[in-house]
C-alpha cells in the first residue's frame, strides 16, 4: 500500500452504494452492505477486496481514505480537522426562550445548503455574554475543544457548532421541547415523583461522569440546564460554560467572580483562588442541590441576596435541607454531597451506583427493601473521614501503606503499621475489607482493614503537605497533596491556582503541616502578604490561632488576642508559606511568654490586672490588720492607766459596752 491520502469530506449512506467526494474528484464505493456512522465510531462492512486497515482511536467526521490492491477502499473517520464554525449568515433569531448568568438562550432556524440539499434545522441558540476583544480567541478555542469533546456523548445535548452573533459568542445546540425545570413547574408544589428523579438522576450522573472523564467540570447544574429528549431522558444542557470562562475578562464585573449560579455553587466555587480549587468533586454540590430542588420543589436558599448566601455557605458552613423518605442510599450520597470539604464529597461513579441501585427499591412496611436499601457502615479506625474520602483510595497488591492519622492531627501517633507492603487483599462488592500488610521486623503479615491504611508513593500520600522547590510569585509555593498516581503524577491545591496543579513528585519536598489550634504570626521577613494581616501597638505582626484548614492549605486564623466588635472582621486568612508557629517553647525569655499568654485571649491582661488589684487590696488589708491588732494589744493597759487618773467618765463608759459591740470597733 503505497498511496495513502487524507481528506475531510461528507458521507451521505444509501443501501448499496456511497459517493464521497473528495476536492471534485469521485470514488464510487461499491459492494457496501451497510455503512454506518457515529459521533465517535464508524463501522464499515462490506465485501472489500482490499487490505483491512485496523481500528484505532477516532474522532469526528475526518476520514482517510486507504487504497487497496484491488482499487477497493477502506474508510476510517475521525474529527480532528472537523470545522465548528457557522456562518451566522445561516441562523435567524426568533425569540428569546430563556436567560441565565453567562447568557442568554434563543430559539433560531439554522439553514444548511449544499449542492445536494438544503435543510433547515429549528436549533436553540446559546449566546454569551460580552466579553473582551482580547479573550475572544482565548474562549473560541476552549469551545471547539469543548465541542470536540462532547459530540458523541450520550447524556449530553447534541452540539452543532459555533459562531458570532452581533459581537456575542453563540454555541448552536439542538432544541429540547423541555427541561427537568420545566417539568417541575407543572406538578403541584414543584416536585417531581421520586420515580423520576432517580431515573433523571441516574442519567444526569452518567453524563457528568462522562464530562469528567474528559477533564471538563460543569460548575453550573440546576433544573433547567437539564433537558429532555424525545425519549423523556435526562441530557446536560450546559457542557462547562463557568469552566470556559475561568480565568477570562469579562465586560460584567458581577459576573467575573462567578464561577456558576449563586443558588447551586458549592463553597470552594465561590473563591477557587483562596477556598479552592475546584475540582469535579464541586459538581457534586451542584447536583446535590439540584436533585434536592427536584425532590421539594424549592430553590436552594430562596429569597436569600447574593451576598446572604455568600455568607450562609462560605462563612457559615450551611447546607440545603434534604427531605426524609428517600432511600438510604440516595439519602446518604445527598449528606455526601454538602459536605464543606470538597475532599469528603462523593465522585460521579459513587452517586451513580446510589441512584441506580435505588431504582429498584421498594418502600414497604415503613422501610425501604431491596438494592440500595442498605446504609453504608461504618468503617473502623476511619477517625474524622467520610466513606466517600476513604472510597478514593483503592488498594492494590505491591503498594507501599501506612496507618492514616487522624484527620487535622499535627501530633506524631503510635501507628500499627509505619510502613509496609500490601501483600493480599480480601475482595468484596464493595471494595470495602482487610488486607495483608507485610511490616519489616513482623514475620508474618498482618490483617488490617484498608479504612485505615493509606497508599504511599515515592513518600508521598494524599493529604501531605508539599513545597514546590520552584517558586512561583502568582501562586503560594507550598499546598497539600489532593492525590497521587502509582506513576509519581500529583495533584496538588495552593492558594492562587483555581484548579489543582499537576506535576511530578520530584518537583516536591515536604513541607511542615499545619492543624486547627496552632498559633502563628507572620515571618519577620514579610513585609506584603498575600492577605491583610493586623499589628500590634508596637508594629510587630499579631499573633492568631488557626480555626480552619482549607484544602488548599489556606489557613483561617482568628486573634482571641484582640477584642474586635461586630463589624470588625472576626477571622483572617494566611499563606502558609508566609507564617511560623508560635508557642511557649520557642519565645525567649519571661516576657515573650507573657505576651504569647495574652494570645490566648483578651481577657488575660484585665483579669491579669483585676487579680493584681485584689492581691494588693487584700495584702494591704492584711497589713492593715497586723497592725491594728499590735495596737490594740497595748490599748487595755493604757485604758486602765488613764481610768485611774482621769475623772472616771470614760472607764465608765468602757465598762459598761456589751462585748460584742466591743469586739466590732476593735
């Protein structure tokens, strides 16, 4: 096979045979029984004397075009040089349908032509919002890496392509009759039948899933970016809309900081740079409110302002209500899914086990019965995790383990296994059991449940704190391990990245953790931290007390030191590559002491003061007694000497006073 050419072209497929044209010129396909095409794979057969040319990884509509022996051809698709573009010459507007924080939603004709044909295709037309000339280009290749991505994909609305429309970016997408929401709004109270929402759920989860595994998070799921098909089926409509505009200028300044609809947006997504990063385990949040939503007919914090729920779910730590009566594996993947902690949520694959499973319950004699009936248990020696933190990390045969210490604990702890070798494994459903560690210096491996062991590689473990050994200004250099490959590839969340940074382990060395009740203050050498940071009288950094540990090694810090009022900011924030610790031990002399002591709490310096004032009182008035009482030893003597010389008026009166009126005065 010497000649080999490579073209873009467009099938149509009849029954016996197919004309593809290829820059005008014709090849006749003959002898083709069926010829069948997908979004992401083709399959040909037919009677080809020619050689077979093997599958190999595809994409969209790019054909190549192999030459056989005989003349016969082989055709093998794929999309790479696929064209995305839409003249807008070929889309009416006709009216708007719907709006929402990154644009708004049309419905249009788009009218295809070529010299065989002519259609005309009712589509919805999904215009963005303004944004800056200079990101334009930045936003059109993120799309059409999108689209590419995307075309195929079960669970996802189908992509036509993209173009501009009065100096708006719009993504032309097939029409749905309706959306999840829509639904919603014609039965009574909002809320759709359990029924429903396990099966929307099941196939919402499956196309996140699939997103996920293309590395694009969607950062913005709710009732009416759910569409549904022909078939009654639940699709994404919105394919990462937040995600594309990450890190992009808009026109909006309100709409720059948001990375979502405010209603649906987990914690982490309302600051990625400083409470993040994002990650795909923030698309749980959304979808635990979203089902939430569907199952009450309410709006997650309804009637509440911007900046209310900016307040409820990041300062607060506040969580969607779930309702009561669900099955317990929905119910318990639901608690999963609010949990601050982005670390604790469940991934796709665990929430899609949960709603499929619980299809098939049947709720009876006050209980649930059947698959998904059953509560996850309790996994021993699991201290401060969730079963969802746990269910990430798979162990296998050959991986180097050690004991997991508590969550959030700095102290050194007495492990059962410091380091060993996984050298069996109990398996189960549920990957869930005991394994056989092999421990140096223990003869025989020892039984150990996998909830309390974690995987170590190259020395390094989830949940480590790490220092890049190059620093960079726009991002803190140092940052927790968020997970770790067999293979050495680490994703690691610092404070200024919004998404978790990749890299090798070698580009690492440990760094010092830190745990809530530590004190710290700024290193002497910071004079312009990262965050604003209070003084003391006399200049010199104050001293705080961590009260939260972000996942991305953020540290809150609050200074029970100073008496703030109410509108005064109650806590601070901290690079943790810009603090030290501060303790007893390491403040030199008395007097350093005395103000780490002041450190604890305000109050230490007035009660400090009050119990001086009460000392002194209370030592003057023992003075003052002693001395009382050795003058009035002599007092009587003296008495008695002046009744004898004097006229007798006084001794008289002494005389006759009742002693305890007496024993008062003295």
């Amino acid at each position: 096979m010497e000649n080999r050419m490579t073209q873009t072209f467009t099938v149509t497929t009849k029954r016996t045979n197919a004309c593809v044209e290829i820059t005008g010129v014709s090849f006749l396909l003959n002898n083709f029984s069926v010829i069948t095409l997908s979004l992401c794979v083709y399959e040909a057969v037919g009677k080809m004397a020619g050689q077979v040319v093997s599958n190999r990884p595809t994409a969209l509509f790019d054909f190549e075009l192999v030459e056989g022996e005989s003349g016969d051809s082989t055709i093998i698709a794929s999309s790479n040089q696929i064209n995305p573009w839409i003249d807008p010459a070929t889309i009416k507007l006709r009216h708007r349908i719907g709006r929402g924080p990154f644009g708004d939603v049309w419905l249009a004709t788009h009218h295809s032509m070529t010299e065989d044909y002519e259609e005309y295709h009712e589509v919805a037309i999904k215009m963005l919002h303004p944004i800056k000339e200079d990101n334009i280009r930045n936003v059109l290749n993120k799309l059409d890496n999108f689209l590419s991505k995307c075309r195929g994909l079960e669970n996802i609305c189908w992509l036509h392509g993209l173009s501009i429309i009065s100096k708006k970016i719009c993504i032309v997408m097939k029409f749905y009759e309706g959306s999840v929401g829509d639904k919603m709004a014609r039965y009574k109270g909002g809320k759709l039948p359990l029924s429903d929402v396990l099966r929307y759920g099941a196939d919402l989860a499956q196309g996140i899933m699939d997103l996920h595994a293309k590395d694009i998070f969607i950062l913005n799921l709710k009732p009416f970016n759910f569409l549904l098909n022909e078939n009654d089926r639940a699709v994404l409509g919105d394919f990462g809309i937040p995600y594309v505009f990450l890190g992009v200028a808009l026109t909006n300044t309100e709409m720059t900081r948001r990375l979502g609809t405010p209603n649906y947006m987990a914690p982490e997504q309302w600051e990625p740079e400083i409470r993040g990063p994002i990650s795909f385990e923030t698309d749980s949040w959304g979808f635990g409110c979203s089902i939430v939503e569907m199952l009450t007919g309410i709006l997650p914090w309804s009637g509440k302002s911007v900046d209310e729920m900016y307040k409820l779910v990041v300062k607060k730590e506040e969580k969607p209500h779930i309702p009561s009566g669900l099955p317990p594996a929905v119910e318990n993947v639901l608690i999963g899914c609010f949990e601050y902690d982005f670390r604790s949520r469940p991934i796709m694959a665990d929430i899609l086990h949960a709603f499929k499973s619980s299809q098939n319950a049947v709720y009876q004699d006050g209980g649930w019965m059947g698959p998904g009936s059953r509560m996850i248990r309790e996994k021993p020696g699991g201290s401060g995790y969730t079963e969802w933190f746990l269910a990430k990390d798979h162990l296998q045969v050959g991986d180097m383990v050690r004991s997991r210490k508590s969550r959030g604990s700095c102290n050194p702890e007495n492990m059962d296994v410091p380091e060993g070798t996984v050298v069996g494994l109990e398996r189960d459903t549920d990957q869930d059991g005991f394994v056989l560690v092999r421990v140096h210096g223990i003869h025989d491996p020892i039984r150990v449940h996998v909830s309390t062991l974690e995987r170590v590689t190259f020395g390094l473990a989830a949940g480590d704190w790490v220092r890049l050994k190059t620093e960079d200004r726009k991002h803190s250099p140092v940052g927790v391990i968020h997970s770790i490959t067999r293979d050495g590839t680490v994703a690691v969340a610092v404070i200024g990245l919004e998404t978790l940074w990749m890299g090798n382990y070698s580009e690492f060395q440990m760094a010092k953790p830190y745990c809530v009740g530590q004190f710290i203050r700024l290193k002497s050498n910071v004079f312009s931290p990262r965050f604003d940071w209070p003084r003391k009288r006399g200049g010199e950094w104050a001293t705080g007390r961590i009260c939260q540990v972000l996942p991305n090694g953020c540290l809150a810090v609050k200074f029970p030191g100073r008496l703030t009022f109410s509108d005064e900011t109650s806590s601070f924030l901290a690079d943790p590559a810009e603090v030290e610790l501060v303790s007893f031990n390491t403040c030199p002399g008395m007097v350093k002491k005395y103000q780490h002591l002041e450190d604890f709490h305000w109050t230490v310096r007035p009660l400090l003061i009050a119990l001086g004032l009460f000392t002194s009182m209370k030592f003057g008035l023992f003075v003052g007694r002693k001395i009382g009482r050795s003058k009035n030893k002599k007092g009587p003597n003296h008495a008695v000497q002046n009744g004898q010389n004097a006229d007798g008026s006084t001794a008289g009166n002494t005389a006759w006073r009742p002693p305890k009126v007496t024993n008062i005065f003295r």
